[in-house]
C-alpha cells in the first residue's frame, strides 16, 4: 500500500479516533485530544524521513556527493574566518544509526549539514528573536520585537538571516522550531535558547524542520535532555544528532509533499473539531430542554425527542457528563421522583434536623449568622410539598481543629487532605503520607469538628466539591482544605453527595467562592447555599433513581472508552504497518 493510500483510505479512522486531553496544546478541543490526526501527522513524518512518501529517483546526485560539497563549503568558510572549525563530536556508529535507508541516501550529523551566523552583542535597534516569536504550528518566526541596544537582554546574542533554523533547546517538547522566511529589518537577533542552523548547498531549511518534529528526533532528545521542571539540551547535544539526507531534488519534493499533506491535517482538524463543536451544541440544546421542563408531562415529550437520537448524541465521554448533570438538575427540580402517599411536611424534617444539631453541641444563635433567604435565591421552582432553604439550616457544617506540623508522625492516624478525599471519591488506593499520633487523635476526638461514620467531607479550596463520606475508619483532616458536613437522621447523605456534583450546587459555590490565587469556599457562604428541603420517602426514591442512572452513564461511558482505546490503537498500528511496509 502506498504512503497516499495509506493516508486516504484510513481518512475515517484519523478522525474518528479521539481521547481524553491531558493539556492545552495543538489539535485540542476543549478536553478532547483529536488523536487519530495527531498520529497521521507523526506517520506523515515518519514516512518522510525514511524516503517511503515520494518517489527516488536513481538519476538524481546522491546524498553524498552533495555532503562532500556542504563539507568543501565549510572548509572554505573556515579558512576565511566566517565560521569556526566544527565541534568535535562523537561521530556515527552502528549503534547510533535509528533505520536503514534508501540508495542515495547517507546519514550525517546537524553539525555536518550547515553553519551558523556567530554570535554578537547588539549596539544599535536590533529585532529580537525569543520563544514568543515562533509559531510552533507553522514553523515560521512572527512579528519579533524591536529593541534598542541598551533594552538587549543579556541572551539576545545570536545573529540569524533569512533561511535559517532555530530550534529552542529548552523545553524542547513544546517544539518551537522556525525558519525564518523573510528579511527582517531592523537585524534580527535570537535567544542563546535556540540553536542555529543555516542548510548549505541550498539544501531548504524545511527539511530539517521537519525531520526535527518527527518521532525519531523527538526520541533522540528525550534521550539526552536533562532536567524535570525545565528540560533541555545544549548544542552539542543539538549538534550530534543524526540526520537522514536524502538527494537534494528529493529534499524539495519532500518538503512539499509534507506541506501539502499537513495542510490536508489541517483541514481533517478543523473539520472534526467543527463537528464536535457542532455536537457539543446539539447536546447542550436538547438536554436544556429536559432541564426546561415544567412538569412530568413535559419532561416525558422532551426525552422522547432525545431518546429518538440517543445513539447520536451520546458518543462522547463529555457529552455523558453533561447528561449526568441534567439527570442531577432534573433530580432536584422534583422531576424524577412522584410520591405514592403522603409523607411527613417539611417542617418537621426541618425542626428534627435542627434539634438533632442541637443536641450534638452545635452553638446557640447558628440561625442569626444565616442571611435572610430572598426570592431571587431561589433557583428554579420545586414542587409545592418541598422547600427551599439553607444548607447550614439542615446540617452542621464545621472544620477541623488546626493540627501543627510538629503534630506529624511517621505512622499512625492518618491525615487526609484535598488530596486523599479526591482519591476517596475515585475509588482509588489513597497515598497518605501524613500522620498523626493517636494520643494526638485521642485529644482532637473531645472537641468539635471531630468526624464519624456518615459525616460528609468537602473539598473546599482549590478543587473544590469533592466528597466523600466517613465509612467508620480512624483519620483526622486538615482544617481549612475541607470542611465537615455532620449527618443528620432525616437527610440521605449520599443524595446530599449527588447534590454537590449537580449544576445547582455548582452555580451556587462558583458565584459564592472567594481568594484570587485559589478557590476557597468558606464555611458561612457554605452554609448560606440553597438547597431543596425534600420529604424523606421521597428523598429515598430520588436516591434510587439517580443510582440506577448513574450506574448506566457510567456503563455507557466505559463501552465509549473501550471504543475510543480500540480506534486509537488501529490508528497506532497502521502507523506500525506503514514504517514496516
């Protein structure tokens, strides 16, 4: 199969297949990574460097002979002072060599293949060159700045011109890599970031841009760079790197057929983030139509609409988050529940709360630090059996005492914070490193805030929402990071829990947190968000029903992932298939 058909054929494949986003970056869509044309850009690459995307030529002059002219110019340019003598390198062997390579063809190293343009301290307005002047995507410099001599920072010191490579070497995965194209008037001037490469014997600059982006440069650096936070690597690393090079005719077909095809990635990307914009809408749309509803009746003529386009609509992981959080808004609007009988009213859940509350030693006056509950607090209407009131009017909601660092010790009760509650909620093994003694646990027991089986805990700075409730295990929490909602009797904790991940309560804390450099919701906005007063029985049913939902969002999400990991494993092997053929 040639390189054009294994690119054409499988047009379906690069587009439908997409994951989860880790981070920003190119072929993003708000969380979703467009995966399957990230790798037909890496399989375009990969071909191209190993001579399998256009056609040899025999005829042509081979790499050699152009590489004994790039080293007679060299020489030359040494002997006049131009340049200085190459680095002394670790030079080719066997073991360095990554792939073998069509006839014609030779491998070198970047040193081998052209020159730089010295360095210089700038005396007149000079165009700066740094990071910020590279677009990554297209591999061009844009608008540099222009600065006087005496703004020079002490890194602009690189002289570049018109055809010229630059390939930063720090933090060398965000690949900012640029030819610059034109003339650029005043001097430009780069960061000692960047290494310079100038191709000689007219070998074009893209080239070599390309071959640096592809998998088996990028492999090399990550070989060689050093450093966590900020990894890089110096020039001569840079510089003794292996390079294919093919015959100079082929270089130019090279670079243009990879051009046109990264267009066409282009195109391919647009399209489907188009098209997930596209459905992101539709869903949104139709799913506020449910959340619209006013009654029973309604809600049945909405969701029949949607379940008509069910396998349409819900493809994605987050278009079934947000059908998660409709099923949570319509929970609490009092649309997925109708009580057979009737139940006990509102007030007497609310008076037993309260005494409940108060017999657990919550202070005198908690009712006076709660502000008056206006009308235009309210979210949306309720059936007329529930009421709105306050969180802090139905549960005691405290922290922690404060716990010193001198408090820690290598083993014993552990110390939950943030951290440990996110990975209580997953589900997942918790990787306390944080403990307290149990005298220490013994003391802290005697006073407020103290938690016990069925207490909910919250995250509440920084990430905040995340709950978890006390399954009867031996742990303290770290004041300020969580906040202790205490059970009550006559209120479902677990559907308290679905309350906090559905958009009512969301809204709620998003409009009410405070802090610039961290989210943080204290204790009294807490306390003043609304929250549905729903009789008992009923809270049972609701319960049930979001359960049963849930578990089947959950189920179909799991069927969706199997799906999206299966199309990206086929687009990963066909990139195998294609290098292998």
């Amino acid at each position: 199969m040639s390189a054009q058909e294994l690119i054409t054929e499988h047009l379906d494949l690069w587009t439908g297949a997409v994951s989860k986003k880790s981070s920003s970056g190119r072929g993003s869509n708000g969380k979703v990574e467009l995966t399957g044309v990230k790798k037909l850009r890496e399989l375009i690459l990969e071909l191209a460097v190993r001579g399998k995307l256009v056609e040899q030529d025999p005829a042509e002059e081979p790499a050699r002979a152009l590489l004994e002219r790039v080293r007679a110019e060299k020489l030359r340019l040494v002997k006049q002072g131009e340049i200085k003598k190459p680095r002394k390198l670790p030079g080719l062997s066997e073991l360095t060599i990554p792939f073998p390579l069509p006839e014609n063809w030779e491998w070198a190293q970047l040193e081998d293949v052209g020159r730089d343009w010295s360095q210089k301290t700038p005396s007149s307005d000079f165009s700066y060159i740094d990071v910020a002047s590279v677009d990554n995507l297209r591999g061009v410099t844009t608008q540099a700045s222009i600065l006087s001599a005496d703004e020079a920072p002490s890194r602009a010191r690189k002289v570049v011109h018109r055809g010229t490579l630059i390939y930063s070497t720090v933090r060398p995965y965000l690949q900012n890599i640029a030819v610059v194209e034109r003339e650029i008037e005043p001097e430009p001037i780069a960061s000692t970031a960047f290494a310079i490469l100038y191709p000689l014997s007219g070998m074009p600059a893209r080239f070599f841009l390309h071959y640096l982006r592809s998998p088996v440069f990028v492999k090399y650096v990550e070989s060689v760079q050093t450093g966590i936070a900020y990894p890089a690597i110096n020039d001569k690393q840079f510089f003794s790197g292996v390079v294919p090079i093919p015959p100079l005719e082929e270089q130019h077909r090279i670079v243009q057929k990879v051009d046109e095809l990264m267009a066409l990635c282009d195109r391919l990307e647009q399209q489907t983030s188009d098209q997930l914009e596209a459905h992101k809408t539709l869903v949104d749309t139709l799913l506020g139509t449910l959340t619209q509803s006013e009654n029973a009746t309604e809600l049945a003529d909405n969701w029949a609409r949607l379940a008509a386009h069910f396998d349409t609509l819900f493809t994605t992981e987050q278009s079934i988050d947000k059908l998660k959080q409709a099923i949570l808004r319509l929970a609490f609007m009092g649309l997925l529940s109708s009580p057979s009988r009737p139940d006990p009213c509102e007030a007497v859940i609310l008076d037993e709360a309260t005494s409940y509350r108060s017999k657990s030693g919550n202070t005198a006056g908690e009712h006076s630090r709660l502000s008056r509950f206006n009308e235009d607090e309210v979210p949306f209407d309720i059936p007329e059996r529930w009421q709105w009131v306050k969180l802090g009017q139905l549960f005691e909601i405290t922290s922690s005492k404060r716990v010193h660092a001198r408090d820690y010790v290598s083993a014993g009760v552990p110390f939950y914070r943030s951290k440990e509650i996110g990975e209580l909620q997953a589900g997942r093994s918790i990787s306390t490193d944080l403990f307290i003694s149990k005298e220490r646990y013994e003391e802290l027991s005697k006073q407020s805030g103290f938690p016990t089986e069925g207490d909910l805990m919250l995250t509440s700075v920084g990430t905040i929402g995340n709950t978890w409730i006390a399954d009867g295990r031996a742990f303290y929490y770290k004041d300020g990071n969580i906040t202790k909602i205490s059970k009550t009797p006559r209120f479902e904790m677990r559907l308290l829990q679905h309350f906090i991940k559905s958009p009512v309560f969301r809204q709620a804390a998003t409009s009410t947190v405070s802090g610039t450099a961290y989210n943080a919701l204290t204790i009294v906005k807490l306390k003043n968000i609304p929250v549905p007063l729903i009789p008992l029985r009923e809270q049972e049913l609701i319960l049930k029903k979001v359960d049963e939902l849930m578990v089947l969002c959950d189920q179909l999400k799991e069927r969706l992932n199997q799906a999206s990991a299966t199309r990206c494993q086929l687009a990963e092997a066909i990139v195998e298939q294609g290098l292998s053929a």
